[in-house]
C-alpha cells in the first residue's frame, strides 16, 4: 500500500519524554535529569572561531556535502582516532546535527517494508526515523544481566529475510553500555552473514569509564556496509551547533548529499568552519579530557547513592546516562517518574520511553553539576524512605 510521508508522519508519535516535560512546567525549584545534553558551554576558542568566520565573510552556503576544509578535518580525526580511512571528497558528508544521519542515511538505501533492527532501550529518533522512511523498526532486546549490551543470539532472533539494515549506538543513550571490541566483531561476522547494513551512532564515543571505544567501521571489509555517525553536539558541548556528520560508501553520501540538498541545502557555514578550525586544536581535546573526568566523577557519585538507596543499577561504561531498575518498588517507571517529579521535584525519564526492554527502569542523565546531583539523589532517597517504596 503506498503511504505518502503525511501518512508515515501520522504513525510516529512525539516522544514520551515531552509528555513529562509538560508536566514538569512551573514546578518550582525542579532538579532536570532528563536532559540529554551536556551542561558545559562550548569552549571559548570554538566560540571564537565562530565570530572569526562571520567576521572572514562566511556567510554563504557551503557545499551541498559541507565545506571541504571540515571533511578534510574530519576524515583525518577519523584515521587517527578511529582507524577509519574515508575520501573527504566522497565518502564524508557534514549534517545539520548526527540525528539527521538516520533518516537521511536511510533514504538511501531502505525499501517500502524493510526491516531495521534496533536493540532497546535505544535512542528516541531511531524507530521513527525507519517508520519515516518506509521501513519497519524491530526491537531486539539487551538486557541488565549482560550490562545492556547487545548480543548477536538475541540478533539471531530477529533477523527475517526482510531485514536490511542494523542500528547499533556505543555508548549507549539510554543506559551508559560500552560494546567491547569482540561484542562489535561477532555483531560485524553477524551482519557480513546476513548482508545488512549498520549504523553506528558513536556520538558519545569520547565519554568512557575504564574502557576503550571502537568503531565497527574499522574492522576489516565493514566499510563499505557501515554509516559511522557523529557529531560534535557532545563531544565539544556543541548542542545548539547543529553539527554531525557521517562516513559512509560513496553510493550513499552521494543520495544523502542529493536529500540534503533539497531539505537544508547545507549546515550553517560559519559552524561548519568553527568546527573545522576546533577538531585540529589541541585546546578542544583538553576541554573534552575535562569533560570526561567530571562525567565519571558524577558517575561514580550516582551509581553509588544509587545502588545505596536499594535501585540496583548497573555501572555504565560511558555517555552520561545511568539507568536504574525501579520496578521492585512496585511501582511502574511512569509511576516512580511522576511521584519523584511531584514529592522529589526531580525529574528523570521512564524508561519505556526508550523501548519495551526499558520497562521497569529510569534514565537519569547526570549532565547536571555534581551539586545539584547530590541534591537530587538526596531528595529521591527521602521520597523512597518516607514511603516504604525499598
Ligand atoms: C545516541 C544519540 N545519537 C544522536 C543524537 C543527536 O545528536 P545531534 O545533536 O548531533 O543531532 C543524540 C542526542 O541526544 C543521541 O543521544
């Protein structure tokens, strides 16, 4: 049946964490854990080179695929840091933010039906993304016995004839999971079987506890079936940027390329050449060893108030997500969100928000100062407490 955009657009709903949101309005002295953005600001030089752009005239539009000067920067981070080997002229493309990357890359390739797997609890823009682009997002479960991480039996499951593509996302937005190097080899073996393509969403690649990020579009022949999909909204505190970018075969940035140039032509100019200027300054990659230290030392502080007020929760090996399985407290993790937003006045987002695998648990995002974390952890230990809830 042909289904116009309109009409896939009328499938996907907006997201949960909205609803609590709009719940949370004008209650005062509210603590956010549900924000999924680092607090810092950009780096002051980054900021800088912004101003230098505007003040050198890059006020135009830039290539369809982005400026050339950021490809270039970007494929060299991407050899040095990633063991990726990508043709800046071909096989990089600059977008107005790494969430851009799914539907774009998605367009591509994916037909009317095609299956998608995702493994839960996964990134809210995933499964709308798939839906958007005529396909059929699949679920495939990780589970808190194996720290969250996705296994290839569980893929083995789920995977039909129909299945085209893969999305896997290291560290984890919801649940702070680390895939190990063997863990990305086994899911590489599993998609070269099963001839599927794979995104992967290392946005958070920086942000590791303890343990070493790896991209799965360095493992041998994975290249020419992998979109690598980043961005600098994390990395350098860059939300409002609106920067991310892809490395891919040239048959697919050449169709994202031709999307782009009839949805936003290109990303801003100015950015894109702070951008540029920012990953070849050694300034930047202090800024994000800062960054990193505090998130572990927030980590470290909530994973033990945590587990100290009886929600047991797994240690998460990176991003800045920590979630807690709350479903022994009797109470559903809609439930546990909305009493904490009106007894704790704090907010963190049910975890069925992110999938059916994350029934039963919260996310809380510790991109908040360490303060206002021991306010909140405070706070929640008491509602708990005070009703028999552990
Ligand atoms: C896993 C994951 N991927 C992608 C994004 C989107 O990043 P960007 O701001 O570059 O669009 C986010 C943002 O929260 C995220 O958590």
């Amino acid at each position: 049946m042909f289904m116009a955009l309109s009409d896939r657009l009328d499938l996907v709903n907006p997201s949960e964490i909205r609803k609590l949101f709009d719940l949370a309005q004008g209650i005062e002295g509210l603590i956010s854990l549900g924000i999924g953005e680092p607090d810092f600001d950009t780096p002051e030089h980054i900021r800088e080179y912004a101003k230098e752009a505007l003040d050198k005239g890059m006020t135009h539009y830039s290539p369809n695929a982005g400026l050339m000067m950021l490809r270039e920067a970007v494929a060299k981070k991407l050899k040095e840091q990633n063991g990726i080997e990508a043709d800046p002229s071909r096989e990089i493309m600059i977008l107005t933010g790494a969430n851009q990357a799914f539907l774009m890359g998605l367009a591509a390739f994916l037909r009317d039906g095609e299956e998608v797997l995702i493994p839960s609890p996964m990134f809210v823009t995933y499964a709308p993304a798939v839906t958007l682009a005529g396909g059929r997002p699949v679920e495939v479960p990780t589970y808190e016995e194996n720290e969250f991480r996705l296994s290839v039996d569980d893929l083995e499951k789920k995977v039909t004839e129909k299945t085209r593509a893969l999305i896997i996302n290291s560290p984890n937005n919801p649940t702070g999971a680390v895939l190990t190097k063997k863990d990305l080899e086994e899911i590489a073996d599993f998609a070269v079987e099963h001839d599927l393509m794979v995104f992967s969403d290392e946005v958070y690649e920086h942000f590791v506890y303890g343990v070493k990020h790896h991209s799965i579009g360095a493992l041998n022949g994975m290249f020419e079936r992998t979109i690598t999909v980043n961005g600098f909204s994390k990395t350098f505190a860059m939300t409002g940027w609106r920067l991310g970018f892809v490395a891919a075969p040239s048959w697919i940035i050449e169709k994202m390329t031709r999307f782009q140039m009839y949805n936003s032509t290109c990303p801003v100019t100015f950015a894109q050449y702070a951008a540029a200027k920012a990953l070849e300054d050694e300034r930047s990659w202090k800024a994000v060893e800062d960054m990193r230290r505090e998130y572990e030392r927030r980590r470290n502080l909530v994973l033990e108030r945590l587990n100290g007020m009886g929600l047991p929760t797994v240690k998460p090996k990176g991003a800045f997500y920590i979630f807690p399985r709350v479903r022994d407290t009797g109470l559903t993790d809609r439930e546990f969100s909305e009493l904490m937003l009106k007894e704790a006045k704090v907010a963190v987002v049910p975890g069925g928000a992110f999938g059916r695998s994350g029934l039963g648990y919260i996310r809380i995002s510790y991109a908040t100062s360490y303060e206002q974390l021991e306010e909140a952890m405070d706070r929640m230990e008491k509602v708990l407490e005070e009703r028999k809830l552990v």
